[in-house]
C-alpha cells in the first residue's frame, strides 16, 4: 500500500499538521507565514477504503480547495500555458513556456485494477486555471485545477480512466492512490514592482493560523472534509515602557 511520508516533506518555518479523514490523510502548507507576501505551497495526499489504509480508495471524482479569504492569485503574474489537452498529452511539459511553469510532483495511481504507477507531474499557469501534465514512459494524462470566480475555490475534476474522452469515463480504470506535489513562490517584477503569483491574506487571524478547507467526493457516493491549517505571523505587541 501506498506511503507518503507526509510529515517528513514539509519546511519547519510553515510547519504545521496533517489532518485525516474517512479515506486518506492530506496536508497543504505554505511557504512563507507572514501576511500579504508572496507565497507557493506544498501538498500531500495518500488515500485508503473507508477507515482501513491498507486497502484501495474508490475512485475520486472531485477535489476542490476552499482557500482562506483573502488569499489572492493573479495569473497574469507567470506566462500562460493555452496548449490543448491533445498537444499536452503528445507533447508534456515542452508544449507550454517555460515561465509557465508552476512546479511539479507525482501522483500515485493503480491502472486496471493491477499496474501500479508513478506519474511525474508538472503543473502550469493558465489563465483562471492550473494545469497538471502527469506522464510515466507510457501513458499522460491532463488534469485542469479550475478557479471559481472570486478565487475562493479551485476545484478538480479527477480523470479515473485512460484515455480520458471529452464526454468523460465509460468505465473507471484509473486510481488514484496519492500525490505529492510542491510549488515554490513566483514573483516578476513589473515596472519596478514585484508582483506574485500567490499572495497570502493580508492578515493573520487571533487563531494563528489560515485555513483551508479540502473537500473530496468519491464514486461510493461519500465526502470527506478536511480542514488543513497554515501557521500564520502575528504581529509582535511592543513592550510598554516603564514610568
């Protein structure tokens, strides 16, 4: 059965927990505590049955983020990948910029129920997108990361068969077991301005940290929530002065 190591991937100065539902067990930090910076992230998932990890997960059909308020993304800051699903599966990481690159990862999956398999994932900018291009020597797959309209949720359409037809899967024969994914901060100056990709709240809340809700349906007809923590700065109260 798949492990991750989930807290032996993560930078001690955005230190925090991994949370645990129903299926699996994820963690999200971000690179940076303080306010109003620019900030990436990293993500760990690894996903079981119901209540026993040492069986396979159903198949997920949805994965959406629910960011805190006030984190903002502007995806005109990196270049803009617009290559086609087609053009991306023929073609990888060479049919987007360069500058569009986000980071990358892998995902763990089970293919016909019997081959396991270790996609090498990149992920790519687009406009009011990410785009994931996950590859082993064989086979790729695209997976598009949709933001909603005020940024408050990104949420993802799992593909669970290979090939994946515009009018979705016939049968499920693709699953995802877990991934691993890091995205470093990405600024570029802009007339003397430095601008970001992703920027963290503008302020830290009394709790000390930012949270983001994930939210996963499964083909069993379940949902888990899990509420992922990132550490936040507060700032420091003066000393008062004595008469």
């Amino acid at each position: 059965m798949l492990t991750l190591g989930v807290a032996a991937a993560w930078p001690a100065s955005a230190a925090g927990q991994p949370v645990s539902g129903r299926h699996g067990t994820i963690d999200q930090r971000n690179t940076t505590t303080r306010p109003n910076s620019p900030s990436g992230f990293s993500f760990v998932g690894a996903y079981h049955a119901a209540g026993n990890p040492q069986k396979d997960p159903p198949y997920m059909r949805r994965m959406t983020f629910y960011q805190p308020r006030g984190m903002r993304y502007d995806t005109s800051v990196p270049a803009r990948c617009t290559a086609s699903d087609l053009q991306l599966e023929e073609f990888g990481r060479a049919a987007c910029p360069p500058a569009s690159r986000l980071g990358g990862g892998q995902i763990k999956g089970l293919w016909m129920g019997r081959i396991r398999s270790t996609f090498q994932m990149d992920m790519f900018n687009n406009a009011g997108e990410q785009v994931v291009v996950a590859r082993t020597p064989y086979i790729a797959t695209v997976i598009r990361g949709r933001f909603s309209r005020d940024q408050s949720s990104i949420e993802w359409s799992s593909p669970t068969c290979w090939p994946t037809p515009p009018t979705g899967c016939p049968v499920d024969n693709a699953l995802q077991l877990g991934a691993i994914q890091k995205v470093p901060p990405y600024t570029r100056r802009v007339r003397g301005v430095v601008r970001s990709y992703m920027t963290t709240p503008p302020s830290c809340p009394a709790a000390g940290y930012w949270k983001t809700p994930v939210r996963l349906w499964w083909a069993d007809g379940t949902t888990d929530t899990m509420i992922t923590k990132q550490r936040c700065a507060r700032p420091r109260r003066k000393a008062l002065g004595r008469a």
